[in-house]
C-alpha cells in the first residue's frame, strides 16, 4: 500500500497526531494494521449512532416472514426493494394494507438493510410525526422540526390510516413531503387505498395534491390477508390450553 493511500486513510479518521509525527511512523510495520483498527471502529460507532437516532425499536429480521401467510404479496418486488437501489433514486416506497399482514416488519427491515450500508434513518409513527409538527410555540420551532424529518437519507412513516387529522396536520405533512420530494426517500405503511385518504384528512384541500406528490416515483406494494398477529395469538392460545390439560391426561 503507498504512502500517500495510508496518509489519506489517516485524514479521513482524522488522526491529526499521527498526521503530526508522520515522517516518523510512515514507515512502520503496525501503521496499516492500526488505521484498519480504527477504519472498523469508525464503522462500528457511526452504526451504532445511526441504529440509536434511527428509533427502529424491536422488529423480526424478514427471514422470519411467512411469505405463505398473505394472500396477496409480492415478494420479488419486496426483495428487490431490500437491495436499496430505491435510495440513488429518491424514490418512496408505499406499503398498503389491512393490519398485521407485516407492513411495519418490512419497512423497519428495509430501513434497517439501509442502516447497515451507511445511510441516515428515522422511524416514526404518522401520530408521533404529525403531533410533533403541529405542537410547535412558533415558526422558528416548526423549521427546525421540518428539517429533522426532512434530514435522513430515509424517513419510515407508519401507521397513516388509523386516525383521521386536521386541515393543518394535512398541509404540515405536505410540506414535509414537498421538502423531501426528488430529494429523499420515504417509505410510508398504511391500512387505507389512496381513494379513502379523505377520510383520513376529512376536510383537507390538499390531500389529492398530498397524494399526487407520494406516489409520484413510488414502488406501491399492496399485501392482503388476515392479521397474522391474530394467527399467531389463536396458536399461543391453543398451546397454552394444551399444555393445562396435560397435567389432568397425565392423573
């Protein structure tokens, strides 16, 4: 490896003192083997520091996805969604859907793949995002506000659908789509078709706008079934009942 490869390896990590003594440790048999130590710790902290500001929370990896569960699922789009080739694109992706088909699964484990490879994140849910936004004391508050949602690489907007929100709460989340539009990717999960949007912002001017915006260079994925949450609780219910009537077989 040349001189002049290590010396910019070590102004990337910002290693001033050794930068300072260099002529003295250029030639060293341990310089290489410790700037890769500190290449991988670099990574490892800036991941960390990502992973925590991301606010994924708990998720199942999707390899734990029952692709069989859904009775519509298109799994070729997903996977190919996990590449991330959506990101040099600024594209979003829509995840639409009735409740526990594993919307938020999928979107926190394409968030979590971008994590992974470098790319800046935050999870929030759409009540969180829109009460955070309108709960401001002044516009220099609201500013701030719109640049931290507007920020990362990907914003992972859950659960639109399950309330309905005002007029402002409508043109606040236009604003920030607008500020990430072209710009940013979004991944957005809910339980409504662009058709019932209205219900969701019921007396909103924007929402055909609001929506127009999203789906403009959006991979829209829509997933049907019955709740999976709701198989797995009438399983557990079924083991546990079994198992209390073991010991009464067993007397």
């Amino acid at each position: 490896m040349t001189t002049d490869l290590l010396r910019q390896r070590a102004k990337a990590l910002r290693l001033y003192g050794l930068l300072a003594h260099w002529t003295e440790i250029v030639d060293t048999s341990w310089l290489p083997t410790l700037l890769q130590w500190e290449e991988e710790e670099h990574i490892r902290r800036s991941l960390e520091r990502r992973l925590k500001s991301a606010r994924l929370g708990q998720f199942k990896a999707i390899d734990q996805f029952d692709w069989d569960w859904p009775t519509r699922c298109d799994r070729g789009a997903i996977e190919a969604i996990l590449t991330l080739d959506f990101i040099q694109e600024a594209a979003c992706v829509i995840l639409i859907g009735p409740n526990g088909v594993g919307k938020t699964m999928i979107a926190k484990n394409i968030a979590y793949q971008a994590l992974i490879a470098g790319h800046t994140v935050l999870c929030t849910v759409a009540g969180q995002l829109l009460g955070d936004l309108t709960a401001t004391e002044s516009d220099a508050v609201l500013r701030r506000r719109l640049r931290k949602y507007s920020a990362p690489d990907i914003l992972v907007i859950d659960e639109i659908g399950y309330l309905s929100y005002s007029n402002r709460h409508a043109d606040l989340l236009f604003e920030l789509l607008n500020r990430r539009y072209e710009k940013k990717s979004t991944i957005v999960t809910t339980n409504k078709p662009f058709a019932q949007w209205q219900e969701v912002f019921p007396s909103a001017g924007c929402v055909v706008s609001l929506v127009d915006r999203l789906v403009h260079r959006s991979e829209v994925i829509a997933i049907e079934g019955k709740s999976y949450r709701l198989k797995e609780a009438e399983e557990r219910s079924e083991r546990n009942k079994r198992r209390r009537r073991t010991p009464k077989a067993q007397k």
